[in-house]
C-alpha cells in the first residue's frame, strides 16, 4: 500500500486515499456502464464528496475495498444514525455512497454536514428505491458492497471488519443476520444460512453489476435479485453467525397496506423461476391478511410490536 493519504485516522472513509483515479472497466456482462460520477441529470440538487475533489479509494491483497451504499429520500430524521455507524466503522478501506432522490426535508444538509467523509454523494429525482440501489452499483469501486439504506445502521463499529475478515475470492455472498427494530423497540433477531436480509449481506461487486435489481418489482425486487444471484453456476454463500445491522419496520416492504401488492409480485417471481405454490405459502398469506385486519383493528404499533413477530418466526422456521 504505497502513495496512500489518510485526511483523518478517525473515520474509516478517510483512511487509504489516494489522488490516482482508478480506470472503470467495463464488463461485457455487466448490465449497465460503471462509472465514477453519474451523469447529470434534470433537476439535480447537488452532488459532491471525496471523489469530485480528486481522492479515489482502491482494493488492495490484504484489504479489499468494501463499498456500502445508502438511498435515502425525504429521509432526514434517521440518516445521521446510518452516516455515523458507516463512517465509525474500524475497517480501513471502505467507500462510502450516498444517493438521494432529491429531498426537500433537509437530508441534502445533513449529506453536506459529513461530505468530506463521503466519497460520493448525488440528490436528484429517481424513480423509486430500486432505482437508487441501481444507481449505486452503478458508482460502487469496491470488490464488495452492502446496502446500508437511511434508518438502519451497522450495529457496532467492528462489524464491517469482522466480515472482511470471512470474506475469500470464491464467495458470492457473506451475510449475517439483523436485529428488527419498531421504533425503539426490538421485535426479534432475523437471518441465516436461507434469510439473507440485505442489510446483513456483502454482495460481490462484479455479479451486482451483472444482474441489477428488476424495476419491475417495486417492493420485491430485492427478493428476485437473490433468486437470480442463486442461479449463478458459481454462487456461493457464507454465513456469518453475528448481528450485522439494525433493522426498522415501518416501510413499504412489511406494511400491511401493500399485502396484495407484495403477494402479486411473490407470485410473478414464482412463475418466473417455475416455483410451485406450496401449502406453508399458502397458510403464510392467510397469516398475512389476517394481520391486515389485526392492523386496521388496533393500528400500526400493536401490528408491528405483536403481529409482526409472529410473522417473522414463522418464516424464519
């Protein structure tokens, strides 16, 4: 590691700079083009971090650099939480980008608060969280990437290096699990050898880049992009038995108001990859919507803090 700068042995973003621009390369698999600045688009409220004023990140034998990835949109009031826990991490070589969907809640300034520890950053309009992750794997540089999204957080400081730690060339994917949160409250702890929740999970930079997530899916599409990561001739995966992140209900993912939504596209990626209805999905929906009307009955809390931890245990079991 020669020719490297460190502007604050504080923050695991500024340590392992360098002023040589790294060479984007393009796979003839891969989706989309890779590249370091996204193009500028219509309405675009602002864009900066380390790399547009001239430090790069690179890999390294002993170091591989990990790349984690927030969006964010109109997401102000949980974003710092997310910044510090990437930002405090021990782990020397991490690039940090962050992509917002053109906030008007003052994310953008809390974005600016912590941009010289940022490596990228751009706030415009976009079309939807999906789209977002897109864009990130887009400006990723890292051998590795996580999704670190506004509201949830690294659950301690050492966790980034303890992956690292497990990470080798031959895996696809090294995941822990998730402590699920509503509010302040802690509903369980979810993930394993099957779950793989993506705030838990380091995907492999150069298949993310190969597969993208499927816009068709607006609350699955992670669910399809693992299906399609498990297809691959040569995944493999690695669990981790450690508590990767924090994890908050309340998004469109696990609302009850979307069920029929989410059970439409369940049933999509089904017939996708010629998957059977089995009777333990069957008897899940059925849970489901039975916790729609426990939702409408006694609100949101009781649903998350009640429902919802039945819920998880029986997927997870």
């Amino acid at each position: 590691m020669i020719n490297t700068i460190c502007l604050d042995e504080n923050y695991s973003t500024t340590r392992l700079l360098t002023k040589e621009k790294p060479i984007v390369i393009n796979n003839p698999e891969d989706k989309f083009e890779s590249m370091l600045f996204l193009p500028e688009s219509e309405g675009r409220k602002g864009e900066g971090g380390l790399r547009t004023k001239g430090y790069f990140k690179k890999s390294y034998e002993d170091k591989p650099l990990i790349s984690i990835v927030t969006v964010v949109f109109n997401g102000g009031e949980f974003l710092e939480e997310t910044i510090l826990s990437v930002i405090n991490q021990t782990y020397d070589n991490v690039e940090y980008i962050i992509i917002d969907g053109g906030s008007n809640d003052g994310t953008v300034d809390i974005v600016k608060k912590y941009e010289d520890k940022i490596d990228y950053w751009v706030s415009e309009k976009d079309g939807g969280i999906y789209n977002a992750m897109n864009k990130g794997i887009d400006v990723v540089n890292g051998d590795w990437m996580n999704f670190m999204n506004a509201g949830d957080s690294f659950y301690n400081k050492n966790i980034i290096e303890t992956i690292a730690n497990n990470m080798e060339d031959e895996d696809t994917v090294v995941s822990g699990k998730v402590n699920i949160y509503y509010k302040n409250r802690f509903i369980q702890e979810y993930g394993n050898k099957k779950i793989v929740p993506h705030q838990a999970a380091f995907f492999k930079s150069s298949y993310m880049k190969r597969l993208y997530f499927n816009l068709d899916y607006k609350i699955l599409a992670d669910g399809d992009m693992l299906q399609r990561l498990q297809r691959l001739q040569n995944y493999r995966i690695k669990y981790v038995n450690i508590v990767v992140s924090k994890f908050y209900l309340g998004g469109i993912g696990n609302n009850p108001k979307y069920l029929f939504r989410r059970m439409k596209e369940e049933l999509k990626i089904k017939q996708s990859y010629n998957q059977g209805i089995s009777f333990k999905w069957i008897i899940l929906q059925g849970y489901n919507f039975f916790g729609l009307l426990f939702y409408c009955l006694f609100g949101e809390y009781r649903y998350y803090t009640v429902f919802q931890n039945i819920i998880l245990k029986l997927v997870k079991n």
